[in-house]
C-alpha cells in the first residue's frame, strides 16, 4: 500500500511539473464565415453550436462600435486576463491560449467579429479531458460581461 501510494505521489509531483498542453489544434480559425464546431465533449461552448444544445451553445453578442474599436476593446479585455497568450490576429478574429494555473492545460479560445450581420462570435474549448467542469463557459460569460462592443 505504501509503495502505492509513494507512486500516486511521484506522479502527481511529476505532472505539476510538466505542462498538460497537449497539441494545437488544426481545425481553429474561420472557415466559410464560422468557428470549428464542438465535439462530443462537455469542454466547449460556441456561438456556432445549435441553440437546442443547450451543453455548447450560447448566443453571439451583437456589437453597434465601428470594428476595429470593438476589437480593440476585445482585445484589451483578453490582454488583462490572466495565464493568457494572444496567438493570432486577423481583422476580425482574436485566438487566444488560456492555460490554467495548476496543471497547465491549455483551452483553444477564439473570436470572430461577423461585420456582415454585426455579432460576435466565439468558441472555447479544452485540448485534453472530457469534462473541464464549465470553466470554458464561465470564462467566455466573464469576458462577455460588462463588453461594451
């Protein structure tokens, strides 16, 4: 029993050590106007979702700002969040990197500014696991709230 525990141990230490970021995916950024879709998993939400799955789907935010000034706020919102890396921009998309703070795993968050029908549209969604316990969601309604786009 001691020896298994003694192991637990080790590899719980082990893993705080190295990061869990598994691989970037490939499927991220805007293909024919829209957001790779969510898998299976709980981990994701997206704009993109259907509105009848209520386990990924949340509505798009609409923004009345020009868009490079809504963007900009986006932006600084994102810039300000912490354990977070800005990976790529384009006019109207934002990919960011959220690492979390204790084990390292890293979720795929991204933004896309619809100019033609005036929404923001976002997706988020763990790399590794099946359930991140409603940390995508939570995070995508903190950088919603109070978003004066």
């Amino acid at each position: 029993m001691n020896r298994t525990i003694h192991i637990l141990f080790v590899t719980t230490l082990l893993s705080l050590f190295f990061e869990c970021t598994g691989t970037r995916p490939d499927l991220l950024g805007v293909k024919s106007e829209r957001l790779a879709d969510c898998p299976q998993t709980p981990n994701c939400i997206s704009s993109f979702a259907s509105p009848t799955d209520k386990e990924h789907y949340r509505s798009p935010v609409p923004y009345k700002k020009p868009l490079k000034d809504a963007y900009l706020v986006l932006k600084g919102k994102l810039e300000v969040s912490s354990r977070t890396k800005i990976i790529q921009e384009n006019p109207n998309y934002i990919y960011a990197e959220f690492t979390s703070r204790i084990m390292r795993y890293v979720d795929d968050v991204e933004f896309y500014f619809d100019e033609k029908n005036k929404l923001l549209h976002f997706r988020s969604a763990s790399r590794l696991g099946k359930s991140d316990l409603g940390v995508n969601r939570n995070r995508i309604e903190l950088i919603l709230k109070d978003l004066e786009i």
